[in-house]
C-alpha cells in the first residue's frame, strides 16, 4: 500500500507539472555573450586592424595567423629546385641522413663569441604607415570613452580600460605624473610596436601613441619616451 500510493503520488506530480508546462509560456534562450577577454582583446585588435588596413590579410579576431597563400607575394614564389643527387628539406639521403640545406650565400656560421649581447634598446621607436594608424584609432576610441567622466584613480582608470576590451595583461601602471594616476597600454602584436600612454587631465585624460622595440624582454614600463621638440630645447 505504501508503494502504490508513492506511485500515485509521483504520477500526481507529474500531471501537474505537465499541465503547467501546458500554460507555461515558453523561455526563450538569450543569445551567448562573449565573456571572455582575450576573445574579446583579439576581435577588438581585428576590427582596428581592419579599418587602417582594409586590403591586408586579416584572420577575423580568432588570433590565428593568416595563410602564406594570403600574403602579398605568395603568387610569385616558386618552388625551389634540386640538382641530380640532392634531396629536399626533410628527405633522408642515402646514409639515412636528413641534410640542413643552406641557401647559396650561406657562410660558414661564426666562432661563438664569449663577449655577452649588448641589452635591447630601451628608446621609443617612430610608429609609421598602418601602426600610426592603429595607435591613433586606439587613442580616438579610448580618449572618447573617457571624455568628462573624471578619473580620480589608478583604480578606476584600470576599470575604465578593461571595459573597453583592454585585458589587464596589456595594462601597466606609471608613476603618477604631478599627481594624476598614468597607464600604458601594450598593443604589440605580432611584431607590432603600438602603445599607448594614458594620464588622467581634467574630466578626460590625455592618451599618447607612440612606439615600442618589438622584443619580449623590452617592458613597455621601461621604454624611454622621446621628449617633444619644444622641451628638448628646453
């Protein structure tokens, strides 16, 4: 008796549930936001990208490099050729050898210097062609978002940034510059040298574009800026 009216008690339920779900109205799903800030770095980079070089090679914000065939030049390249008794990148030869081939002005490769690498160069670089271009579009856009809302803090100028799709990563924190709060921005990418400067002023902030050396190991927190020509006279 105790399991039948168990039983009776769980089909009760259900037809409840089912004639709820019969008047219920139906719940309509909201399409997926893109939460995560690296997606959103990459397609904020892509569509800067896109409006300084709208003919370039372009991999739609994913972050993939784009194909050798979609690089200008590709159509001109041909083939290398191999001699009788030569054998391509990669082959074994006939000792069961891969050879390393080198190109015909390839030297014997130098004597290790025991002398250390002289320290990358820590002066800013001119930014030129399409990367003035970004660094500019960047600056517009950021200077924009932070027209006449105040910016009191390092704190709330980070905030700021990530809102416009700045992941922390590419945020550094400056000494403040006679007391108002200073980031750089580090827009390297693939090879690039765009940065930008960010210092609160007034209800905005003033944003300076300029350029980085492109090495990793060059921190964009170090980079020497180059004074403008009226204080350099100075």
């Amino acid at each position: 008796m105790l399991l039948a009216a168990l039983v009776c008690l769980a089909l009760s339920g259900c037809g409840a549930q089912r004639a709820l779900g019969e008047h219920a109205p139906a719940a309509v799903a909201a399409p997926p936001a893109v939460s995560d800030p690296e997606l959103r770095y990459l397609e904020l980079t892509d569509s800067v990208l896109r409006a300084c070089a709208p003919d370039g090679p372009h991999d739609g914000g994913k972050g993939v490099p784009p194909e050798p065939e979609d690089l200008p030049g590709w159509e001109d390249a041909s083939p290398p050729a191999y001699g009788p008794g030569e054998t391509p990148p990669g082959a074994p030869d006939a000792d069961g050898h891969i050879p390393v081939p080198l190109p015909p002005d390839a030297t014997a490769p130098p004597e290790s210097d025991p002398s250390p690498a002289p320290p990358p160069s820590l002066d800013e670089v001119p930014l030129a062609g399409v990367e003035k271009c970004v660094g500019d579009e960047h600056a517009r856009r950021v200077r924009e978002a932070f027209g006449n809302t105040g910016t009191a803090s390092w704190r709330t100028m980070r905030e700021k940034l990530t809102a416009l799709d700045y992941p922390t990563r590419v945020i550094h924190r400056m000494p403040d510059r006679a007391g108002a709060p200073r980031a750089r921005v580090d827009l390297r990418f693939m090879g690039g040298h765009a940065v930008l400067e960010v210092t609160a002023r007034g209800a905005g902030v003033l944003v300076e574009p300029f350029g980085a050396p492109e090495t990793e190991d060059v921190k964009v927190t170090d980079v020497r800026r180059t004074p403008p020509p009226a204080a350099a006279a100075r």
